[in-house]
C-alpha cells in the first residue's frame, strides 16, 4: 500500500526529474490541493519536513502539496516565473528572494495578501504583520500593499580568521565584537600586515578586500548613509556624493591591493568551480572575508577546527554606530494561483513561527518570525548577527530594485579594474536607474523603511 507521504515523495521526484516541463503535469486545482515551487533541490528535504508537519495539523488535514524544486533564481532572472504565469501554469506557492518581491508585483506577478488576511484571520494588515520583523515587512510592501510572508533572514559582518591575523602580528582585540569596532584605517594596517608576496609580485596570502565576498555598493552604502531613493521627492539619487564615497572606497583600494592582484590570487587559491573544502579562508590564505551567517554551517561542516570568528563591518571613525544589511527568502503567491483556505493555512504555517523553527536553524539563518527569534530558534553561533537585526534594514524596496542592484554591480567591477572613476560610476548609474523610475511616478516606499525597529529588542 502507497502511503500518502510516499506518493507524495514520488511524485517530487517525478517532479525533479522533469523539470519545469513538470508543472503541466501537475494536479487539477482544487480546495486542497497546494502546488508549490519550493527552494533548491539540496534543501528538498527541508520544504519536506514542513510539509509533513503541516499535514499532521488539522488545517492540513485531506491537503495534497505537491513541490517542485523550481527556486527564485537569485536577483535578476524571472523568467521561469514570468512564463508560468503568462502560459498560466504557475503554482499556488513560490519560495522566492524577497528582494524580487516589489518588482515582481510591480509588473503583476504576484498576489496580494490584504484581502486574504482580512478574509480568513479578521485582523488587520498591521496587526497581522506585527508577527514578522518590520524591515522584511517593508521589503514585501509594493504601494501599500503585502504581497508575500517573509522567511528566513540574514545580516552581513566581516569573518576573520584567528590564526592568519595572529601570525601576522595583528592586534586580535581590533576584532573582538565586544571590545571594539574596527575602522576602515585599521582594516587597512591589519591586511597590510596580513599580506605576503612572493619573489614575483604575486599574493601568497591576502588580507582583505571590499569588492569580495558581500562586499556589494550596498554593504557600504549603508554605513556612508547613500540612499538610493528619496521618498519626499520620488526620486533616485544614485549621483549623491555618499554613493560617489561609495566608490571611491573601491577606487583607493585598488590602487592599494591591486585588482588584477587579488584576481590572480583568488584564480590560484580558491579557482571557479573548486570544492567547498578548497577556498582561500579554509586553506589558511585569506585573513578577511565579508559574510553573514549562512557561512556558520559550511564552516562546521567543512573547517571545524579553524578558528573562524565574526564581527561588525568596518566604520568610517572611531566610535561611529555600527550598520548592516539583510537579505531573505519569502513565500509568494503568484497571479493565477489556486487560493484556498487551505493554501493560506499552508502559507501561514511554513512562513510562522512553526515553519520557521523547523528550517531556519537548518539553514544557518535567522527567522524573521518576531516570536521564532525571542525563543532562539537559530544556529547559536549566529547570535552575534541576531543582535544585529534590531538596526538593519532590506535593500530599498523599489520597482526596478533588480536593475538597480545589477548596475550597482557593475560599475563596482568597473571602478574596481580602473576602467570608470567613481564621479563617472555614479553618474553612470543615476543615468540608468533614473529614467526607468520615472514610470513609476510619485511612488513611495513604506514610511518604515530604514527604521529600527521597535518589535526587536536589541
């Protein structure tokens, strides 16, 4: 006898072997049953366990939820998306970068939820959301309405490791979190203390640069207060002179550690497509790194005894506040779905608190579930990043958040490599991001957004 569980598995795995081409063989809608695009299929297993947990309450009860391993394909990529709701084959359910949300309801993609909640919780959108940390509120928000349930989150902080910056004669009190918040001018003496170079000029050890890792113009943006938009004028100010400080931060650095440099040596230690076991920070060649907490599991798992440790992000003075950003996965639903009571119960479920302290833990996250995060259900190690939470905020929510972000990047490798100075970069991008956000005239972000917030104590 085939257990309901077992047909289920099978069919993901049916699912799996076929692709998108799956989804039209997908079930006929109907009051219970859920079709869902979960995350990646390495972490199937995850989306599994909530659903089994789901089908054990009485909300789950006679549910069907069939997954596809179809996840949101990072910061630039819809199509998968886009062409299953035009053909009309989207699922009910999308795991989904939260960053894309705004752009994605922008161009009618997905479904709001304000209706939803009014009908099956009788609460109101505030008082509903008040559950979930405000900035991923905000990042789900497009012209005051919610079109998602944020999942997991994250912040962004510098890794060291103990050993390198300890033969290197550096000063490891510089890194202590709970002694001291480094600056961009001690940052600098440590990688040059950190740095060795062999008779031919090459990096055999490196210290630290502000284009690797999470080093995006994002990440410093935050703590040089450039803003990418400006609500009381409904304008965007990527040419301010912070985003121009921005990039000057990459422009002197490289001229300092070259880029052709570190490219070389990142091409020697730590080469594309490398196992996880070989990078420059496990091999004991990279002192710095900029990462958050999804870095805790793969360095259990592969380097359990180096002494890894984290702290903030480099500020501008001695004494300046510390700053951070956070990114995060959602749970959508797309234009076309099937919403039931029961796709509603499933959606509230995986991205609450019981959802959420199944998986995140898991995936070396935070929750974003205000209740999940006061009763710790994350990796202990991630504490130092969960303090953090309270002062962060999300990428700005905006229409063309996407195109914003790939221009950002690019003219970051520009700057980086001497092709483009900094007042060229900025000027670049305001010249590419200005003139598609005038389509969208008079939009404002949430009012909260870039707020600490208040559910949080610090």
């Amino acid at each position: 006898m085939i257990s309901r569980r077992s047909f289920l598995t099978g069919a993901t795995a049916s699912s799996l072997a076929l692709g998108l081409g799956s989804c039209a063989s997908s079930p006929e809608a109907g009051p219970g049953v859920i079709r869902y695009w979960g995350v990646g299929a390495a972490d199937k297993d995850k989306d599994e366990q909530v659903r089994e947990a789901f089908l054990a309450t009485d909300a789950g009860r006679d549910v069907e939820i069939y997954i596809d391993q179809v996840p949101s394909s990072g910061v630039a990529d819809m199509s998968s998306i886009i062409t299953a709701v035009r053909g009309g084959t989207a699922p009910d359910l999308w795991w989904m970068d939260r960053f894309n949300a705004v752009q994605n309801a922008s161009i009618g993609l997905l479904e709001p939820l304000d209706e939803l909640i009014e009908r099956f919780e009788e609460v109101s959108v505030p008082e509903f959301t008040s559950q979930w940390i405000q900035f991923a509120v905000d990042e789900l928000t497009y012209d005051g309405r919610l079109y998602g349930l944020p999942c997991t989150t994250d912040a962004r902080g510098l890794m060291y490791n103990e050993d390198v910056l300890r033969d290197a004669g550096v000063d490891l009190d510089m890194f202590d979190p709970e002694q001291h918040v480094i600056t961009w001018d001690e940052l600098g003496e440590a990688v040059e203390k950190i740095v060795q170079i062999d008779d031919r000029g090459n990096y055999t050890r490196f210290g630290f640069a502000p284009w690797l890792g999470e080093g995006w113009p994002y990440t410093w943006a935050f703590g040089l207060d450039a803003q990418a938009y400006d609500n009381d004028t409904a304008t965007v100010t990527l040419d301010s002179p912070e985003w121009e400080s921005v990039f000057q931060l990459y422009a002197d650095w490289a001229e300092r550690f070259p880029y052709a440099s570190v490219d070389a040596f990142f091409a020697t230690y730590q080469p594309p497509n490398a196992p996880p076991t070989q990078t420059a920070m496990f091999s004991g060649r990279l002192g710095i790194d900029t990462t958050g907490p999804w870095q805790i599991s793969g360095n259990e798992k592969y380097a359990p005894d180096l002494p890894l440790k984290f702290t903030y992000l480099p500020v501008a003075q001695d004494g300046d506040p510390t700053y951070t950003w956070s990114g995060g996965q959602c749970l959508v639903i797309p234009r076309g779905a099937n919403i039931t009571k029961a796709l509603w119960e499933f959606l509230k479920f995986y991205a609450g608190f019981e959802g959420q302290s199944m998986v995140v833990p898991q995936y070396g996250n935070l929750p974003t579930n205000v209740r999940a995060i006061e009763e710790g259900n994350y990796n202990p190690e991630a504490e130092l990043f969960r303090t953090m939470l309270p002062n962060s905020t999300s990428r700005p929510p905006l229409p063309v958040g996407s195109a914003m972000w790939d221009t950002l990047t690019r003219t970051r490798s520009s700057v980086a490599l001497g092709s483009r100075t900094p007042a060229e970069a900025v000027a670049d991008n305001q010249a590419m991001i200005a003139p598609k956000m005038e389509l969208f005239e008079g939009y404002r972000m949430p009012d909260t957004y870039g707020q600490p917030s208040t559910r949080l104590d610090p």
